[in-house]
C-alpha cells in the first residue's frame, strides 16, 4: 500500500502549516539519523508522541493534519507513535531505512518548492530496486508501510529553501 493525496489539506491550512514551520523559532537538531547503521544525519524536531504532547510542545498548528489523516476513509484506523518534523539542506544524502511502527504518514509543507530541487522520497522493493519514487509537491501526503524501504531524495545545489517534512509514525488500533 503506498498512498499519495496531493492537496491534501485546505488552501487556508497547507498556508498556516507552511507558514509555522518556515517561520517559527522552534530549534532544528542536526543529530538525528534514519539508519544507526550509517554516519548521515539531518535536521530533526520532535513535535510529540500524541496530540496532548503536540500541542504541549507548541505544535498544535498540526493537529488539523492529524485529524484529516485519521478522518480519511482510504487510510487504515491508527494511533501516533511519534510525530516530527525533518529538513534536509543540498549535501546531506539520506539513506535507505526502514521505520518502526506499521505506517508511516508524510507531508510536505514547503508550498514554494519544485520540481527541479529535488527531495522527494523513494520506496524500494526488497532487492533494493526503486518501485515508486514520489516527488516533493507541497500539501501533498504520502503513505506507506513502515516496514518498506525507503529514503528521501538529494536536494540539488540549485535550491535555497529547507526541503521540510512532517513525519506521523503509527501503529493501526
């Protein structure tokens, strides 16, 4: 199951997301790491591990995305495990990953990127062949199994914004 829903989100909504994470002063960490196995990292926040935690943490602008999320009738019941933000920068190349719980939910905020930067994800077979390569469009959402490999792509050179993404990792109720 791969799932991608472009506009996603409500004009008025993808701006406020968009806007919040481009302009707000919430602190990017350059230490986090998809694959322990590998010496890559890239920018991480950790928005919460529920909707209490989100809001707590002044996140509560992705609350609305939750809940679209969970009010879909295409997408599987579940409940969070982690949500955060990642934002990648030309140069840093993310590796090929796996994640913890059962589906991973990810949304791309940044309604000023395109097509020609990059940063979009790749989901590989088992042989490690790309099966579906998704690009970056903001308020779009993709969903897949956790289980699943996968990895986002190179920014190019080229781009001088942050190549941003909210993260929901769940597990089916």
């Amino acid at each position: 199951m791969i799932i991608c829903k472009d506009n996603f989100m409500e004009e008025h909504l993808a701006m406020l997301i968009d806007g919040c994470i481009h302009n707000t002063d919430f602190n990017w960490h350059w230490h986090y790491k998809s694959n322990a196995n590998e010496p890559d990292r890239h920018w991480h926040t950790l928005a919460g591990h529920s909707v209490e935690e989100m809001a707590e943490k002044g996140f509560d602008y992705l609350i609305p995305l939750w809940e679209k999320i969970q009010n879909n009738t295409e997408f599987p019941p579940t409940k969070i495990v982690r949500c955060y933000l990642n934002a990648h920068t030309p140069g840093v190349e993310p590796t090929i990953h796996r994640d913890d719980g059962e589906i991973t939910y990810i949304y791309y905020p940044n309604l000023e990127w395109k097509d020609i930067y990059g940063g979009g994800t790749s989901i590989y077979e088992e042989d490690m062949t790309p099966s579906t390569i998704i690009p970056y469009r903001g308020n779009r959402l993709i969903g897949f199994e956790a289980k699943k490999l996968h990895q986002a792509m190179p920014v190019t050179k080229k781009c001088f914004l942050l190549r941003t993404c909210i993260v929901f990792k769940t597990e089916k109720v």
